[in-house]
C-alpha cells in the first residue's frame, strides 16, 4: 500500500509514520510537532517532531480516528498552512509534507457524534481508499503465507522450506476476523511450534466465527461473534489448555478484558432448566458477599446486565481459588446441591485478585509473569507470592536468568494497592536483609546470581517501576510502554528504593526529573535518558528478549554470577540508603494531604480500568490546578 501511494516526485525523500493510537494523548502533539529543551519534565534536548522529519516525504498517520479532539485544529492548520511551531517555541516552521492517513473507525459517524471534526475530515478526505478484508479477497492469502513464514522463519533462525497445501486450503476458508494481524500471528505462532523443515499445522486452532450473512456487521459485532463462538466450543471454559482464550491464541487475561469491553457474558438459563433447582443467592453491587457453609454447584447462570466483576470462589477439593465473570447490581447465583463453596471476595479483591506465575522455560531459563487483572496491581496478598518467586530464584542452583513480564494487556505493575488495610502492608515481618519486604524482595533479586531482565510493555508505574529498576537490565516496548515514579504528585514518597537506584543509573538531575516531575515517559524517551537498556519496536519486543535470555542461559554459570557481583560492588547501592524509603512512603501514606490528593484521584477514577490509569501522569498534574 506504501509504494503504491510514493510517487515519483517523493519516492527517494523519507517516509515517516506514527500509530496515534500508540502514542500516549498527552505526548503525541510533541511527537507530531516537536519541542524545545526544558518545555516539560525529561525534556533534556531538542526534538524534532514527525511533521518536520518527514519534509518533502510522506507523512502516514495510522489510526487517524484516535487523535484527540484537542489536537486536531493544530493538524488542520499545519495541512492548510504548512507551518507549525514545536512546543516551547515561537518560531513558525514551514514544511511541505504529502499525509496519508489511515484508520478503521467510521469516520462520519464520528463526525456526526462531534468526536471529530468535520473540517479536518472533509481536509483529509481527498482521495480515499478503502482496503477490503482479507476474507473478501481470498486470493492474496497463499502469497501473504509465504511471505509472513519467510519473515518469522528468519526471524526465529529457523529453515521452513514447506507450508501443506491443506493448511493453505484451511486458511483460504478461514474468515480472518483479525484481519491481517490475525494471519500474521497465527504464522507466527506455527513457525515458532515447527520443528522440521516444514510448517506445522495448527488448522485446528482456526474457528469459523461470522456466521453467512453477517458480513455487513460492524468490526464490534464480528469480534462479538468469534468470541461467544470460542466460548460455545469451550463450554464457557475461559482458560486452560481447551479453555476459550487457548482456542483465540490470547492470553486469558486478555480475552476477559474483551468479554467486559464487548458485554460478553453466558446466556441465562431457564429457572426450570438444569440450574433452576437449587437455592438464589443475591449478593449487593458492590460484588461483596458470604455463602456460609451452603451445598452448592458450579453452574453459575448470570441474572444481571451492569458492570463486570471478577468472583473468586473457592471450593473443596480445589487447589486454587477459580474466578468467574459476573454482573452487578445485584448478582443473583442460582444453585442447587453438589459441592461447598466458600465466597472470598470484596470489591477490593476484585480489583486485585491475581497471582505471579513462575514458568521453568528450561532449568536455566526461568519467566515470571505477573496476572494480576484489570490493572495489576501490587498489593500485600502480592507478597507472600513474589516472597516464594525471589525464594525460589536465590536457592535454585540451574537458573541462570529470569525475565519478569505481564499477562495483563496495558499493565506491566502499576502502582501499589491504596484500598488495603494499612495493618495488611505492615502485617509482615522483616525479609532477610533487615528491609521490610518489597524493598528486602527488591534488593535480594539484585543482587542474586542470577540474570534478571524486566520486559515492559504496558504501565510500569510505581512498583512497576521499581522492580524494573531492581532487575539488570530493562527493554521497553517502544509503543506501549509507559515508565513512571509518580508518588510525589500524589503527595506522596516512592517506598521501594527508586532514590537510591535512578541516580546511579541515569544521574541526579534526570532521576530528580523523574521522581519530582512525576510525569508518564514513554519507551523511546526512557531509552534517551537511560531508565532502561533499550526500546524496540513492539512487534519485534518478545522475540529480543526471548533470544537475549536464551543466549544467556547457554553462558556457564559462574562466570554469569561473578560478573555481576564485580559490577554489583561497584553500582548498586547499600541497604542504609534504601531503608528509609518504606518507612517515609507509610509516614506520606499518613498525612492529610496526601489522603486528599488520593481521594481527588480516587474520585476521578483512579484504582479502577479506566482514563486515570491509562494516563496516571496528566491526572496527577491536574491535582495541582
């Protein structure tokens, strides 16, 4: 489609692209634009913006539909003037630039809502095209195979000479609801399970979701319809290994998250049906709620149509609490004999309820993911597991590196749970080192003898970005990743240790930029000032830091351990400095202040899915207006 829109006159100047969907709303007229030194917080140098970047070239602006309604007079002006200024200066630049723009929202219908405007619309629509999906044109997917395996193949260093032409036939058929992403991860995903010189079939993974006639649905309604078939295929089993998010290829996690987006839930049954024998529970909205010592099943029939909550319910004979989706305001459980189960859930725990998932790659090779949805959240239930994980890491003898990354979709950690009981954070003893625990768990995976990477895509915000700075080396998702220590516009004192770590790893100056500016900074500006090792584009993300710890995990041991302690002698810091930085995030926990500036949160949000978690940074600069 690029080379089709580069003509001549513009074909050997520059192209330059921007997802707006991908760039943070509060960065990306800064990323179109530019700014100066010194215009906000980490602004350390001059940035030349994208506009500028690509002058006498083209411009291509994906997701065009997400650019703020704030923002969109300075592109309209920037398209009929052709000139522009960068943030923090006067000076008018002038630029000649062809755009093209893309997306996949409606873009009348949008204007009609008044979600974008319609000078702009009219000022972009010159020529429009408009790309079919890839189920109306059939034809192009045998040469788009060959072409995703020769990519991956190479990618993942592996010699695929063979794709069986019933695995064509099977995704000729397909109707690709994903469109070309979804071909392109599902090739992904068969080179990296092949084995032998011939790609493996995972036709069986395919599900026919849009039933004849619905083509003319809205891209909602199609994604509707894959899901709720996966889900009929999986008899509402959510996860496990023929769960309904294994049949997508998501991650569980994922695949909730969509549910709640989508208002995706089972259809009642009949009260005189299977379920309809037994006793209703109803439960406030809440989600919070007791059955004491009742005979219940497990068929769980939704009664409600309001928001979703996460129920942890927990029964004999199982191992592990299991979660299930339901509605509130109220919740109606109707049950009947079969086994006891015990509710253990508050509106508290729903929002925190997860696990950290350790994952023995090979014995050398160790994952640590972090399942902690909506927003994953550290909290104090949090403790006693990554206790286990640190445990785990110091006293095994084969583990050479452990990557920590998420299963939460927008959420490497965030911040620490601020609706627990103060006596639950302070409930548990001194860790090995002296420290009070996180900050003990903290300095204990620094300086193990083993190799740990933090692979950050998604919000690494407060504790997220003090494990982060704990691990050895950190790689961020260009796109998706958003770095922060933003305590101090809450009114309060960053407790796990990042005073004493940012300033020997990036100076005192940009580490008092970040702890006192407490604003969002992206992967590409983290990368500049050295918060973390590296950016990468986020498709080739996982595929790095997968090979980077494969590649260490074949060095010999010894050698790993001693290396990092000589370096450990000389860059991290002592106990004495990070000890105290508990004990004034509690005594900031305390003060009037700071319970003010949280509830201003709180009210706008904050703790819940929503804006205030996607852009932490611009609500906390809004308590000081």
């Amino acid at each position: 489609m690029r080379g089709r829109f580069i003509t001549r006159a513009r074909r050997h100047n520059r192209f330059v692209a921007l997802n707006c969907a991908a760039v943070p709303a509060a960065l990306l007229e800064s990323e179109l634009f530019g700014h100066e030194r010194g215009t906000f917080t980490g602004a350390v140098a001059q940035t030349i913006g994208r506009f500028q970047l690509a002058d006498r070239g083209t411009l291509f602006l994906d997701e065009i539909g997400d650019l703020p309604l704030e923002l969109q007079p300075k592109l309209l002006r920037v398209l009929q003037e052709r000139e522009f200024e960068r943030l923090g200066s006067g000076r008018t630049q002038q630029v000649d630039v062809r755009v093209i723009a893309a997306t996949n929202q409606d873009l009348p219908r949008m204007v009609r809502e008044g979600k974008f405007r319609a000078d702009l619309y009219y000022r972009l629509n010159v020529f429009p095209m408009e790309l079919p999906p890839l189920r109306d044109r059939r034809q192009d997917i045998p040469a788009l195979v060959d072409h995703f395996v020769q990519k991956f193949a190479e990618r993942h260093r592996k010699q695929i000479d063979d794709v069986p032409a019933s695995l064509i036939e099977a995704l000729t058929e397909y109707d690709w609801p994903g469109n070309i992403r979804e071909l392109q991860n599902f090739i992904e995903r068969s080179v990296i399970r092949s084995t032998g010189n011939t790609l493996r079939s995972l036709a069986r993974e395919l599900i026919r979701s849009i039933p004849e006639g619905s083509s003319s649905g809205t891209l909602m309604e199609a994604e509707r319809s894959h899901i709720l078939a996966a889900l009929e295929g999986a008899k509402w089993m959510v996860g496990g290994r023929n769960g309904a998010a294994a049949r997508l290829g998501l991650p569980r996690t994922t695949l909730i998250a969509k549910m709640e987006k989508l208002g995706t839930i089972r259809p009642r049954r009949d009260p005189g049906g299977q379920a309809g024998n037994g006793k209703v529970y109803e439960f406030p909205a809440s989600g919070a709620g007791e059955i004491e010592r009742e005979k219940v099943t497990g068929a769980i029939p939704i009664a409600t149509e309001r928001a979703l909550w996460l129920l942890r319910v927990k029964s004999v004979g199982w191992r592990r609490p299991r979660s299930f989706l339901f509605h509130a305001q109220p919740l109606q459980l109707r049950l009947g004999p079969a086994l006891l189960f015990v509710l253990e859930t508050t509106m508290n725990d729903v929002l925190t309820a997860g696990q950290i998932l350790l994952d023995r790659q090979t014995d050398a090779y160790w994952r640590v993911t972090f399942d902690c949805p909506p927003l994953n959240i550290f909290g104090p239930a949090n403790i006693p597991q990554l206790e286990k994980v640190v445990s785990a890491i110091e006293s095994d003898g084969k583990v050479k590196v452990v990557v920590f990354d998420s299963a939460v979709e927008g959420f490497f950690i965030t911040h620490y749970d601020f609706l627990a009981k103060p006596e639950d954070s302070t409930k548990f003893p001194a860790g090995r080192t002296g420290l009070q625990p996180l900050p003990d768990m903290l300095v204990r995976l620094s300086r193990a003898p083993v190799v740990s990477i933090a692979l950050i895509r998604g919000r690494a915000t407060g504790v997220g970005s003090e494990l982060a700075l704990a691990c050895d080396m950190r790689f961020a998702s260009r796109e998706k990743a958003i770095l922060s220590q933003w305590e101090v516009g809450a009114g309060l004192v960053p407790g796990g240790g990042p005073m004493a770590r940012l300033p020997r790893l990036i100076g005192r100056g940009r580490a008092l930029g970040v702890l006192l500016g407490a604003d969002d900074i992206d992967g590409e500006l983290a990368e500049m000032c050295g918060y973390v090792n590296r950016s990468l584009p986020d498709a080739d993300l996982d595929s790095f830091v997968d090979q980077l710890a494969r590649r260490i995990a074949g060095f010999h041991r010894q050698a790993l351990a001693e290396t990092k302690r000589l370096v450990n002698l000389s860059s991290l810091p002592p106990d004495s400095e990070i000890e105290p930085e508990w004990g004034a995030f509690m005594a900031s926990l305390g003060r009037t202040a700071s319970q003010r500036r949280l509830k201003q949160l709180m009210d706008r949000g904050f703790h819940r899915p929503g804006d205030v978690g996607n852009r932490l940074g611009y609500h906390v600069g809004k308590l000081a207006e």
